[in-house]
C-alpha cells in the first residue's frame, strides 16, 4: 500500500472526483430508498411505485455511468506502475473484468430491474429472496462484481491510482452492505409476519 501510495497524488482534481463519486452514489441511493419506504412520496409523485422505482434506477445508472468516467479519468491523470504493465498483467485485469461482468450481469438477470434497484423499498417485494445463481456462491454479487470490475480495468490500466479507488469502492460497498442487509431483511421479515397473520 505505501507503494502505491507513492505514485498517487490524492489532491488532483481528478482523483478526488472519484473518490466523491464512490462515496456519494451508495448514500444517495440508501437516503432515497429509505425515505421512500418511510414517507411513500416518489410513488406519489410519480403515480406508482413502480414508476418511481424505474425512475430512480435511471438516477443511479446515470450517477454510476460518472463514478466510472471519474473513476478512469483519475487513473488517466495519475502515472503507471511499470510492474503492472506488462501482457500478463493486462490479461488478469481483462479477466477480472470478464467475472465480475458475470457477477453483475446475472444478479441483474436474477432480480430483475426493479429488485436491483431497490424496489423493495418501494413495497415491489419478491415472493422469497433469490437465492439462485449469482447468490448462490457470493452474497452481493452485484457489489463484488461491481469492485472486481474497477480491480480489473485498474490493472489493464497498470494504475496505482485505481488500484487505491478499487479500495476505496470495497470500503463503501462494505459500509453499505452493513448499513442495507438488516433493513432489506427487516422489510422481508415484516411481510412474512403479515402473510402469516393472514393465513
């Protein structure tokens, strides 16, 4: 780490983009949904919580499309690792990026738009929780394919400077799997309690 702390400067403009971008799209996806499960307004503005939950997964792609601009715009402002940059190097980043495409892609696939956007929140419940296949091997595939992502294209790029955002986008997932777990468990919880009291 103090190597490659060595080749990053963290006060160029780029480089603290990023890390603002990294930090910023989990809490604002965490204060919406939770202000929506509370309050029910997006659905009310927007006439369904359906409606409301498509359009705030249209914000969180938007928000993550300029995490990774920002993200690959600081690797390009910052110097390369010459131990990284070699053939066998770039082929281990292209294949992280190749699994953790898999990861994202399939937990999509499983969840569907709304369950990947947090439409839980919004009340749009699953009958149980998936447990299929990316969940099956990986609790939070999204998030770990998410990180494997940025760890691969920060290798294909020989960049101590997204090396150290890689860490910095498994620190925030890492805070928002804490902060996200018991509460989506918590809303699971709730309506078998219900179902229960129905039956």
């Amino acid at each position: 780490m103090t190597r490659l702390l060595g080749y990053v400067d963290p006060s160029e403009p780029h480089f603290v983009a990023a890390v603002l971008t990294i930090a910023f799209n989990p809490l604002f996806w965490n204060v919406v949904a939770r202000w929506e499960h509370k309050t029910r307004k997006l659905s009310g503005a927007f006439g369904s919580p359906h409606l409301a939950c498509c359009t705030l997964g249209g914000a969180i792609l938007l928000l993550n499309v300029l995490r990774s601009h920002c993200f690959t715009q600081a690797m390009l402002s910052q110097p390369r690792m010459q131990s990284l940059d070699n053939p066998l190097a770039y082929r281990m980043g292209l294949a992280l990026l190749g699994v953790g495409g898999v990861f994202v892609l399939s937990s999509f696939l499983a969840l569907g738009f709304t369950g990947t956007f947090l439409g839980d929140y919004f009340g749009i419940l699953k009958e149980t929780r998936v447990t299929t296949f990316p969940f099956s091997v990986l609790d939070n595939p999204m998030y770990w394919g998410s990180t494997a992502n940025y760890l691969g294209w920060a290798i294909m790029h020989a960049s101590p400077a997204g090396l150290l955002l890689t860490t910095v986008v498994a620190l925030t997932y890492t805070v928002a799997i804490l902060y996200e777990e018991p509460f989506t468990a918590e809303i699971y919880r709730q309506k078998a309690s219900q179902a229960h009291k129905r039956s």
